[in-house]
C-alpha cells in the first residue's frame, strides 16, 4: 500500500504546488489525472523520494518514504514522459547500459536479465536493432523493460501514451495491464482514455488539490442524469457558453458546434438539447471546472474581505 497524507509542498515565491494530498493506493493501476501545472509532477517526485515535502508523510507498505528516501529508490521503477537513449546503441546494449546504471545484476549477467525483459515486453525481436530505428510504441516498451528491471514493488509512469498511435497505445495498454499484477503502478496522465481503459481506481488532481478520488465508473455514476448533448452554430457558441456549463465543444462541418452541457438541475437543460451518458471525460472536465469555480469564488470572497478591511481601517483614519 502507497499511503499518502496531507502532502505539501510549497514553493519560493510562494507557490503552493501541493495542498494537503491524501490518496491511499493498492496493488493494481492506479490513474492520476490533472492539466499540466495541476501538481502531478511535484507529487510523483516526491513519492520517488526526490523531492522533499514542506509537509505530510508518505510510507510504502508502512515504511516512511519522506524521512528515508532510499527506502523507495531500492523499490522503484520510474518511466519517465522524455526518456534519453542513446540513438546508435541497439536495443539490447541500451537496456544493459540502463541495468549497470540502476546496479541491476544477476548469476547469468546483466544480458541475460536485458534478454528477458526484452521478451516480456515483447522486443526480443527487435534486440539487435539499433533504437533510432525504433518506432514510438518501442521507445516506450523498452523505457517500461528498464523500469520493470529488478522487479520494483512501486513503479511511476509518466504519460506513457503521449505521441502513440492507436495500435501502438492499445499495445502498451495491454503491457501495462499484464505488470500490475503484484505491484503498484501510478500512471500519471492527461490522457482520459488511458485512465478510462486501465486504471479500477482514479484521481483528479487540479492546483494541487485532489478533487475527485473514486473509481472510473463512479465518476460517471455522479453525474450521470445531467450531461446533455446539442448543436450550437459557432456564431453563437461564446453567448452559449456564458450561460451554460459547457464541458467540450466539436466543430462539426465548419459552422456548427457539437456541444455537451452539465446541468445541475436536469430540468433545465438547454432546449433542444438531448440527454446523453455520461464519460469519464465528462467526469473529468465537470470536476477541473466545478474546481476552478470553487477557487475563484475563494479568491473573490478573500478579495471582498480584504476590500473591506481596508475601506474600515481608511474610516477610522
């Protein structure tokens, strides 16, 4: 179990990059999802013991990570969005460079151990090929064979389908599914599909806040019943929008706009407007917005607080 409470990290400046983070994980495919700047980096350095917190505590199967970082170093594999290979070595030279490098070693050789995750991610065909010549979906099974190497309790990817195909981001989908067993696996991402395809378990994180903490179909669950579905023409679409809580819109045939709707109150929803199912993605961009909303009324409130404080202290003067 990943146990992480009340995390945060606050910046010079200040800029609170975390805000009180609690999220309990288990074995299995765990999704964070988040817009960039939502706090998903700085979390993911600090459960890999590379980032300090300001404050809260992180323990891996009970062992605090925060006041012993090498406790999770030795458990870890890591995929990071960008990995560096080299583009001239083969496939095989590269995933043994990678082994010396994490210190990664066994009876028969590193090169037995590189023949062997080469195989299981399904590479060995490709060993003896240099990886420039390697497509997307192989960069990233040979960057998941490293992070797999040594038989890590936890491991961390980043983005892992950022930039692949459809075939090549199914593939990998099936990978990923097959290593979570027996391990914990945080997939951290933008990308709502893969959350939606592999992970029982999910978060929102937005500002550094976790916003939603439940599973694929239980974010679906709470707002199904409230997401409609219409046409708005594109001339119209901004007026639309200031009066409606729009969650995406689709150009459709250049003039005309298809767009889903969130309505608190069903009942009314825009006319001519369609009830529809709701998606995770639905979930996810109603949750962001609700989130935003709640911190600019924040801020206006702090603002109006302020304001006053102010024109009392100039009355008393």
């Amino acid at each position: 179990m990943l146990s992480i409470h009340n995390l945060i990290k606050i910046y010079a400046g200040p800029v609170n990059a975390l805000q009180g983070v609690t999220l309990n994980i288990g074995e299995g495919l765990f999704g964070l999802l988040g817009p960039n700047g939502a706090g998903k980096s700085t979390l993911m350095n600090a459960v890999a013991g590379l980032l300090e917190p300001t404050s809260g505590s992180i323990t891996l199967d009970g062992a605090d990570i925060v006041k012993d970082p090498r406790i999770v170093r030795r458990q870890l594999g890591y995929l990071p969005q960008d990995f560096g290979f080299f583009p001239d070595l083969t496939g095989i030279a590269m995933l043994e460079l990678m082994l010396k490098l994490k210190g990664v070693d066994g009876p028969g050789g590193r090169r037995k151990i590189a023949q062997a995750l080469l195989e299981r991610v399904n590479l060995a065909h490709a060993a003896k090929r240099k990886v420039s010549g390697y497509s997307g979906g192989m960069r990233q099974r040979l960057g998941l064979a490293q992070a797999i190497a040594g038989d890590p309790r936890l491991v961390i990817v980043d983005e892992p389908t950022a930039g692949l195909d459809p075939e090549e981001r199914h593939r990998f989908y099936r990978l990923l599914a097959e290593l979570a067993k027996n391990r914990i696996i945080l997939l951290s991402t933008h990308i709502v599909e893969d959350v939606a395809t592999l992970c029982p378990r999910m978060a929102v994180i937005n500002a550094g806040r976790v916003v939603i903490d439940t599973t694929p179909r239980g974010a679906r669950v709470a707002i199904d019943g409230h997401m409609f579905e219409g046409f708005i023409a594109d001339a119209e679409l901004d007026e639309f929008a200031r009066a409606n809580s729009v969650t995406s819109a689709i150009l459709s045939e250049g003039s005309t706009n298809r767009v889903r709707v969130h309505c608190v109150d069903a009942a009314r929803a825009p006319a001519g407007f369609e009830l529809s199912l709701a998606t995770l993605e639905d979930a996810y961009l109603v949750a962001i917005r609700s989130a935003r909303d709640a911190e600019l009324s924040s801020l206006a409130s702090a603002g109006s607080v302020q304001t006053g404080a102010a024109i009392q202290t100039r009355a008393a003067a």
